[in-house]
C-alpha cells in the first residue's frame, strides 16, 4: 500500500513539471526559449511518471518483463533527446530565424554566420 | 576509413546481445540463437562507426565506478536543481529571462567525453548545446542559455557545467 502511495506521488510530480513546460512552451517569447522550456517535460516529466510506473509494475504487478521495457522506454528517452534538442535548435539558428528581441548576448552569429 | 577490428566487434556484440535481452526478456534456445547470430551480423557491419576509441575502456572497475556515480548521483542532482529553477521561471509567467549565446571553453579530450558533457548540459533545462568547434586546440561550446549571468569564457563556463566536467574528467581522462 506505502509503495501504491509513493508510486502515485512520483507519478503526480511528473505531471507538475509536464505542466510546467507546456505553460513555457505556450508563454516564453522566441523559440529557443520555448525548446529550453520544453526540456522539463522528457527529464523530469518523463521520469516521474516512469519511476511511478516502475514500482508499481515490480511491487504491485510482480511483473518483470514490463519493469524492464518501462526502464528501456526511460532509457531511450533520456538519450535521444537531447540529440533532436540539439539539430533542432542549430537548425533553426542557420534558417535564419532570431528572437524578436535581440539577445544580448550571442558569439554564434558573431562568430560563425557573419 | 576506420578499419574494424576484433576488440570492437566484441564489444558492439554485447551491447547488441544485451539490448536484444532486455527487448524480448525471453530466455529460450531458438530466441537467444536468433539473438546470437543477429547480433553479430550488426556487429560486424557497424562496430567501425560505434567504437573510435579504446574498446574495453569500461573494464577498468574505477572508471566504471566512475561512471556509474556521475550517471545516478551527480547528473540527477543537476537535473532536479535545473528543473525546478524552470519551472519556477514557468509558473511566475516567464517573464524573469534574459537569453543569449555564449561561448565556453571545454577541457575533455576524448570524443566520449565531450558527445557526453553536450548531451548532459542539453539535457538540463535552460541549457542547450548548439555547435562545437575547435580552435587551436581548445574545444569551445556554443551554448544557448535561458538566463546569462555572466560573460562568455570561463566563469559561464564554470556556472554552465562545472560540477558535470568536473564528474566527466574522472570517467574519461
């Protein structure tokens, strides 16, 4: 029962940090911004609620094949993520799109797109 | 091009192997044999492209200890620090930014090392990798960062992922 109890609050934190990015990705001003925003929800979004499911897939289901592919899907997410962060944010710097705001600060069109 | 070689064939092998385990979690003859022989097939087209270094580097147990310690102590303190400074920047209205790029030196030497410190600082909210280049022997990040505190060039750098880098040179140098 401790367990079903912990189990549902990781479970709830993951959906407090899922809320969180949605409300960046929705409210942040340019898109680098809303990509930084959108990181909470794969880290620890994802991992609240992989970490509920775990415990209660190994105490309250006994069932070993699940507990492992749940660990893999967490596993996998947590690798490829920042991989697509990455393209996606330097893809975007070379099509040209900038804040509306300037930046103040920004060595990567001083240094390479001049 | 890299030549294959048998340490990288091994090594690619078991990763697959233990990949193919933990997918089918079934531990009958016909499917470790399908396994085996699939496995190895992969092995011997991509083991040039996985492994460019030493291949049985995680042999050495201090490094795997390492490894093992940055990987579920240091990187997940980071992680739930950064979240939780997001989401507090979330919930008051995303008003409380300041974006800009800036410019860090980074002293990992092997390509493991420094794939893995830009994926970490990727992986932290308010974070983000953009481009790597290399001058005069110094590797330097670009990093996209939610809120600059200080100038390019050291102190960011130390503010950014000093404790990560610090963890990483055990693992890797």
């Amino acid at each position: 029962m401790t367990v079903r109890i912990i189990a549902d609050v990781l479970i709830a934190i993951g959906a407090i940090f899922a809320l969180a990015g949605t409300i960046g990705i929705l409210k942040m001003p340019d898109p680098y911004s809303r990509m930084q925003a959108s990181t909470c929800i794969p880290t620890l979004g994802m991992l609240g609620a992989m970490l509920g499911a775990l415990l209660i897939a190994i105490f309250c289901k006994e069932d070993a094949g699940t507990a492992v592919k749940i660990a893999v899907i967490a596993l996998l997410i947590l690798v490829t993520n920042p991989l697509g962060s990455h393209a996606i944010a330097k893809g975007a710097y070379k099509a040209g799109i900038r804040p509306e705001k300037k930046m103040d600060v920004d060595d990567l069109g001083r240094d390479l797109y001049e | 091009m890299r030549k294959t070689t048998i340490p990288a064939v091994v090594t690619t092998f078991v990763v697959c192997f233990a990949f193919w385990l933990l997918l089918t979690w079934s531990f009958a003859t016909q499917e470790l044999i399908a396994g085996a022989v699939i496995s190895l097939a992969v092995a011997l087209f991509s083991a040039r492209f996985f492994i460019h270094e030493k291949a049985f580097w995680f042999c050495n147990p201090v490094k795997f200890f390492n490894g093992l310690f940055y990987w579920l102590c240091i990187f997940p303190v980071e992680l739930v620090k950064a979240n939780v400074d997001m989401a507090k920047r979330c919930f008051g209205g995303c008003k409380k930014i300041n974006p800009g790029i800036v410019k860090v030196p980074v002293d990992l030497k092997s390509d493991y090392g420094q794939a893995a410190l830009a994926n970490s600082i990727t992986l932290t909210p308010g974070t983000i990798t953009m481009e790597i280049t290399e001058e005069e022997g110094q590797t330097y990040y670009y990093i996209h960062w939610i809120d600059v505190t200080a100038p390019s060039g050291k102190e960011a750098g130390d503010a950014i992922k000093g404790t990560l880098e610090k963890g990483l040179r055990r693992v890797w140098e």
